[in-house]
C-alpha cells in the first residue's frame, strides 16, 4: 500500500457475514500481493549475502557489535523518549549528550566512567520534574547510581543540589559524600 493512504477498513468492523461474503467473493481472485513479494530465489540469495563472514558483523560479539547494548535510548532511532511523554520534547538525545558531555562521561555519583558501563549515562534530573531541563538540574549517572537516587528522593535532591553549588566536578568528593549513605 502507498504511503500515507490509509486502508479502506481501517477502523471499520466488518460483520461477520460481510466477511464471509467477502471472502467469497475473493476466491478465485488473483491475489494482490502476487509479483509484488520477493521469489525464493531472491531470498536465498539475500540470505547467503549476510550470512557468516559475508555479513559485516561476522565474528564481532559483545562490545564490538554494533547493536552491543543498543536498546531504548542507545539505539540509533531513539527520539529522546518522546514517547514516553510528559519528558519535555526538549529533554532530547543531543541535550543528554551534551550533559554526559559536561559531566566528561563519567558518573557524578560513583565517578565510574562511561566506557565501563554496559550502558550510556542515564541523564538525572536532580529536582524529578522531567519538565525542568536547565542544565544545572541535569546531571550524568551510571545506571545503578540512577536506580538508587530514585528512592530517598528528597535527601538526593538536596544532595545534588548542594552538590552542583559546590563540586560539581569532582566525582571524587561526590562518591565519598555519597558512600556515608550507606
Ligand atoms: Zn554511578
């Protein structure tokens, strides 16, 4: 079907004996889809062109593939979850990566670097109003540390609000002030 033409069933139900009459008078119909999909043939070929040491990712498993860990927002397509509204569509992937950029990819609580982390920094907003995308109510965590600032939330958010008044980069001084927690 051409782009941007909406089917013509679309949101209609058909009642059961229009479906069967319908599919009466298909029968003996040449299908539409017939010339339209690939022939085996084609496929087979396909298939061989990326198989084993033909495809590009032969042999590259873990770190070194591409798709390595790229899920949700890591992934190429991402758009900021804007999906997963009310983020504001401002909060996008190159703000982030601006933040992670400032925060020289590291980790803001623990100090772990980006490049040991299965994932990219999470981007914290410090004061939990996703609405709120100043850049000193952002701020770069691992994941685990983002898993745990999401409970004691009050004390955090006075935690990194002190934080960014005074140390801010020295991940350092953070992780000790950080560890009397615990
Ligand atoms: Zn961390």
């Amino acid at each position: 079907m051409p782009k941007g033409q909406v089917a013509w069933n679309k949101g209609k139900k058909t009642p059961d004996d229009t479906r069967k009459k319908l599919s009466l008078a298909m029968l003996g119909r040449p299908s539409s889809r017939k010339g339209k999909h690939q022939t085996e043939e084609s496929n087979q070929k396909n298939r061989e062109a990326h198989l084993g040491e033909n495809n590009p990712n032969f042999g590259r498993t873990g770190g070194k593939h591409p798709m390595f860990g790229r899920c949700g927002e890591l992934s190429p397509t991402w758009q900021g979850g804007i999906s997963f509204l009310p983020y504001s569509s401002e909060f996008n992937a190159a703000l982030k990566e601006r933040i992670r950029e400032h925060d020289n990819h590291t980790c803001q609580l623990c100090g772990v670097p980006q490049a040991e982390c299965i994932r990219k920094l999470a981007v914290h907003h410090i004061d939990y109003d996703k609405e709120n995308i100043a850049d000193d109510n952002l701020i770069s965590l691992c994941i685990s540390c983002n898993t745990m600032v999401n409970f004691n939330r009050e004390y955090w958010m006075k935690y990194f609000q002190e934080a960014k008044l005074g140390n801010r980069s020295n991940p350092e001084i953070l992780h000790e002030r950080g560890s009397q927690v615990y």
